[in-house]
C-alpha cells in the first residue's frame, strides 16, 4: 500500500515495508515518473517523530499516510490523495460492482455469497455497492463477506471507535473498525492489506450486520493462490489472493453440507509483481503472525477517548 501527493511530478511515500517487499511495484511507479520514498522516512517531521519512537519500524499505511499529507501541505501546488478507505474512493470503485451485477444479469446469474478482500475497504465496498443497494432496498439477498489478514485483522477483532486514519494524527477521525492508529503489522506479513482501520461506510455495514468478515494467515491464503494459479492460470496478487482463500473455504463448506452456491469474489490484481513473497512461500520459509491480544490490547489503549 501507498500514498501519494501530486504536482506536475508525483511524489509516493510507499511502506517501507511494501517497498523492500515489492521491488517491482516501486520500479513500475518509478518508470511512469513517481519519486517513491519508503515510509517512515526522514524526509518529514512526522516521519522522524515515527522512526524516533519505533526504532527500525517497517511502517504502516497510517505512517506513510502522514508523510504525504506533510509533504503535500508544506510544498506549493502539491495535492494529497489516498487510493483507499474514504467513501469517494469506494464510490469510484463502485465501478467495479455495477459492471458485475450487469455481466451477472446478462448472464442470468444471481449469486449467493460476494467477497471481497479487506484492507482499508474500497475494492470490496465498491464491488459490494449495488448489491447492497438491493439488499437495502428489500430487493434481494446476498451474503458479503470480507477477506482480511489475520497479522491486521481489523474487522474480526478492531474496536469500532473513533480513530485517526493516520498514524502522525495529523488527519481527521472517522469512525471505524480500529486495531489504533499506532498499530504495525509485523514486517514479516507479505500479503499486503496492512491499514490498520476500515473504511466508515464498511464499518458501519459490518456493525448492523449486514457482512461478514473472516481473518486468514498468510501461508493458507499463499496457498489458495498456488491453487488457484495452477488451475486457472492466473497469478492472483497476494491481497487478491485472500478472497480467494475466502471463496475456496465457502466452496468447501457447501460441498461438506451437500449445497449448491454461486460465490462472486473479487480479483484485485496481478501477482506478477509480488514474486518475492511467492518466492518465500514456495521456499518454505514464509511464517504466520497473529497479534496477541496484549499487542492488540497496548494498541486501543492508544485511541482517543471519544465516546464511539
Ligand atoms: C492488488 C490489491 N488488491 C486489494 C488491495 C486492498 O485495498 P482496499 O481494501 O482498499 O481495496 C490492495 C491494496 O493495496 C491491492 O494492492
């Protein structure tokens, strides 16, 4: 994940993590015209304040989130943009679910269960979008399920409070499902998806019930993806590769239970570029990191003391 500024030139602070992890996604950037700066850097004042209190931190969306909105507010000219989490993003993807739900009609094909991975919610609310305007409406019924790590679980184990979006809290609060603005995955997650809220409209759904959300390790959803490239020839991206893992384990459900059902999941993007975690994953040496509930614990003890 990422977070850019722009001017005639686009500046991107990347996740230093993302950006040691995926060479391939910051040179793609790069050959298009982007500086890309790996997060937290020492090239603001909030990114010094981030590595002065987390020595060696491999960063987090919310820290490099800070970093562009600094740069972008202190050089002229200069525009902050986010590619995630706020409602005009999802509206933007919502592209993304009127074309399914009209290749669906055409098709004559109305699904059971939609999934979607979960980072900070704007592929999956925008897939999502117009069948949950059914669902709203009293038109139809569909399950929603998002697909999350289980090192950034949000959803499945987030407060859902008031929040800053950002780890410098240099951003408004939003309500939303939370693991604190100080949280940082472990360095050793590969799969991407690493903000550590949820978008507000997502969040709200979520908490009126009207989705679903499953936390998964990486190792199994690195295995869901081998599959899945072995059987249909497409190399899914790590964060892709989590609804598929989603998808695959509701398959597998039906079957144990005898039921038929049409699952509609979302694929996000290619792998080609995330070679490195395929790499550790076929090598053997990829691992599983789950917060412990003391981590999570020393996270919300963090948020703001704002009644939710
Ligand atoms: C390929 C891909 N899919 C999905 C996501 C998840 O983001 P979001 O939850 O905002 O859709 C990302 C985020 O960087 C991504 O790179």
């Amino acid at each position: 994940m990422a977070s850019a500024f722009f001017k005639l030139d686009c500046r991107v602070y990347m996740v230093k993590c993302s950006y040691e992890q995926k060479p391939f996604r910051r040179e793609v950037m790069r050959t298009y015209g982007a500086s890309v700066t790996p997060s937290p850097s020492m090239s603001t004042a909030i990114g010094k304040k981030i590595n002065a209190e987390h020595p060696g931190t491999t960063g987090s969306l919310g820290c490099a989130i800070s970093e562009a909105v600094e740069a972008a507010v202190t050089h002229e000219g200069y525009r902050y943009v986010l590619g995630s989490v706020l409602s005009q993003v999802l509206l933007h993807q919502s592209i993304i679910g009127l074309e399914t739900q009209t290749a669906l009609r055409q098709l004559g094909v109305k699904p059971d269960v939609i999934i979607g991975c979960a980072g900070g919610g704007s592929n999956l609310g925008g897939l999502i979008s117009p069948f949950m305007g059914e669902v709203l409406r009293g038109e139809a019924q569909y399950r929603f399920i998002a697909a999350e790590p289980a090192s950034c679980p949000s959803f499945t184990r987030g407060r859902y409070a008031y929040d800053f979006c950002d780890t410098g809290r240099v951003c408004p609060l939003q309500k939303m499902y939370t693991l604190g603005a100080d949280f940082i995955p472990s360095a050793s997650h590969a799969g991407g998806l690493r903000y550590h809220g949820m978008s507000a409209t997502l969040s709200e759904l979520y908490a009126q019930g009207l989705m679903e959300a499953v936390a998964l390790k990486q190792t199994d959803v690195f295995e869901a993806a081998q599959f899945f490239a072995r059987t249909e020839g497409i190399l899914p991206a790590p964060e892709s590769s989590h609804a598929i893992r989603a998808t695959i384990d509701e398959a597998l459900k039906c079957k144990a239970e005898g039921r038929t059902e049409t699952i509609v999941f979302g694929l996000t993007g290619t792998g080609y570029f995330d070679m490195t975690a395929y790499q550790s994953f076929n090598d053997g040496t990829m691992s599983d990191f789950v917060p412990s509930d003391e981590d999570l614990a020393a996270s919300f003890a963090k948020l703001p003391a704002i009644p939710a």
